[in-house]
C-alpha cells in the first residue's frame, strides 16, 4: 500500500521530526523493554482503578431529555470545522500520521460528548478525558509551530488546543456529564494510565516502524528539560503528577454542584424512601405490643385484620354522623 499521503510530507527540516538523530536516540531493546513493562502495569493500574469505581450516577431524566443549548451546537459546530481544517492540513502536507496525535484523538472524542445524550458510556468517556488535559496545558506551554507553513495553520493550532481545554470546562458548568467527587481519584488514574498506555501500545511501535517521531515517542523534543536515554521514564512521572492534578484542578475551579453526584447525596435519598417504607412498622408493634407472632403469616394476617376492622370502624361512625335521625312525639 502506497502510504506517501500519511508519512510523505514529513522531512528532518525540523529537529527532531524524523531522521537518524531521531532513530538513535535510544536503543531499539531499550524502547521494547519500556513498552511491555510500562503497558503491564498500566493494565494493571487500569484493572485495579476499575474494581474499585462507584456506580455512576446519571443526572436526571429531564436533563438527559434535554435539547441542547445553542452553546453547545456552537461548540460543536466550531470545534468540528477546526478539526476539519486541521485535517485537510494534514493531507495537503502528507502528513496523515499525526492524526494520531492523542490531541487530535481528543478532539474527536469531545464532539461526540457534545453531541451525545448522557449515558454511563459517554459519562465514563467524559471522565477519562478529563484526565488528558495535559495536551492543551502543554501545547501552550511549549508550542510547536514550526513545520506550520499554510495560511492560517498556525492559527487552527492555537484555536483547537484552546477549545480542548474549554468545551470540559462547558460541559462542566452545563452538567451534561456528571463528575466523580474530587477526593475520587480512581477515574483519574484510569485516565492517566490509559492516555500513557495508548503512547506506549500505539504510538512507540508506530514510531520505531516509521522512523518518524509521533508525540515524542521516538525521541525527546528540543524543549525538554529530561533530556537523554531516560525522558520516556520522566515523562511517565511527571505526566502521573500532572493530569489528575489538572483534572482536579479544573473541576474545582470551574465544576458544577449539579455536575456532581456524590455518595453522600445519594445515600440521603436512599434513607429518605427506607424511612417511608418502614413508617408503619412502628405503629404495628405498638398495636400488638402483648401478642407474638409464631410466623411471618400469622403476623401479616393480623395486621391485614386490624386495618379492615378500624376500616370499618370509621366508615360506622361516619354512618352515624351523617344518617338523620327522627323523634317521634
């Protein structure tokens, strides 16, 4: 298959993109040994986070009815047209390969957030997206331009990465999606193992098979303050440190109370209705207060006997009150 529209357009113009200095940066064993034990125990991580989540709770159903707001289409609208333009880039420059950037990934996932009706699925796929942030918050932090020679290239950079930090803000702040409690920290780490996981299975092999550098896999950027053999290692640490401290950062600084369904919360609905349906269990026991019951039977049909006789006990004396009477003289 002739693939020169994925990988064609990519030259070692730009340091670190490609190239042999790009190849040899580590050891072919070196990058094989990190990629199965690094996705090992990011499995792990993600299989032990997983056992131990709470059931989600989905907002109310007038809410998951609700029509979207015309906020939200805009979003959509927007945030769809920038991909566009950004992938019709790609393939003007041949270049398709970085599509698979994990930004370009999220990009996609958060359209289908807003466009979607809340369900467990699209609530645990919100959840695990707030913990990839951290492709935004670097971007802007060390911008990468360079290789962006279209007009207005540059700008669909800066407009898609800023958009990927505000549409979970949005959807924060218009509860479409309900949240996990800030000292919840098990979607978190799902979110962070998987993002690390999918660099590592995808990414790094894809790497290594085209000699080009996709996110960094292949070799480290010029911006790197972890420089050397070992990047990828420091990269996994402070990337673990980083994206649930953005994902609970911003959910405190811009999250919803409706956006949150906490234990607590529900817990207090569960007492209210267990306090209804054992109202009568009281009054019963102080009827019977000298009786015992030998089975389960004998006490129901008891208490099925007293309710007919105070029945119609009160249906006697409202026959008494409102029958007329007549005296005869």
């Amino acid at each position: 298959m002739d693939w020169d529209w994925a990988v064609g357009g990519i030259t070692d113009e730009i340091p670190r993109t490609t190239g042999p200095e790009c190849i040899n940066y580590m050891t072919e064993r070196r990058r094989n040994i990190e990629t199965v034990l690094l996705s090992a125990l990011f499995i792990f991580i993600m299989y032990r986070s997983w056992k131990q989540l709470a059931p989600i709770k989905l907002p109310p159903p007038h809410e998951i009815q609700k029509t979207h707001s015309v906020t939200r289409l805009l979003l959509i609208i927007v945030m769809s047209m920038i991909f566009g333009i950004e992938m019709g880039f790609k393939l003007a420059g041949r270049s398709m390969i970085f599509a698979l950037n994990p930004c370009h990934v999220q990009t996609c996932l958060q359209i289908y957030l807003l466009a979607a009706k809340p369900t467990k699925t699209t609530t645990a796929l919100f959840r695990i997206q707030m913990s990839n942030l951290n492709g935004p918050f670097l971007a802007f932090l060390f911008p990468e331009v360079e290789g962006r020679t279209y007009p207005f290239e540059q700008a669909t950079y800066w407009i898609q990465h800023a958009l990927l930090y505000i549409i979970p803000i949005y959807i924060l702040r218009s509860g479409a999606y309900t949240i996990e409690d800030l000292g919840d920290f098990h979607w978190a780490k799902i979110g962070t193992a998987f993002m690390l996981f999918y660099h590592f299975v995808l990414l790094s092999p894809l790497s290594i098979f085209t000699g080009i550098n996709l996110d960094h896999m292949l070799c480290a950027a010029v911006s790197d303050p972890f420089q050397g053999p070992n990047y990828r290692l420091f990269a996994c640490c402070h990337q673990t440190l980083l994206c649930p401290l953005l994902n609970k950062g911003t959910v405190f600084l811009f999250g919803s109370r409706k956006s949150r369904l906490n234990s607590s919360d529900n817990g207090v609905h569960n007492n209210v209705g267990c306090e209804n349906l054992n109202s009568e269990m009281p009054m019963y026991h102080q009827l019977n207060t000298q009786q015992e019951y030998a089975t389960a039977e004998e006490a129901e049909e008891s208490l099925m006997r007293h309710r007919y006789n105070a029945h119609m006990q009160n249906e006697a004396a409202i026959t008494e009150y409102t029958m007329p009477t007549t005296k005869i003289d």
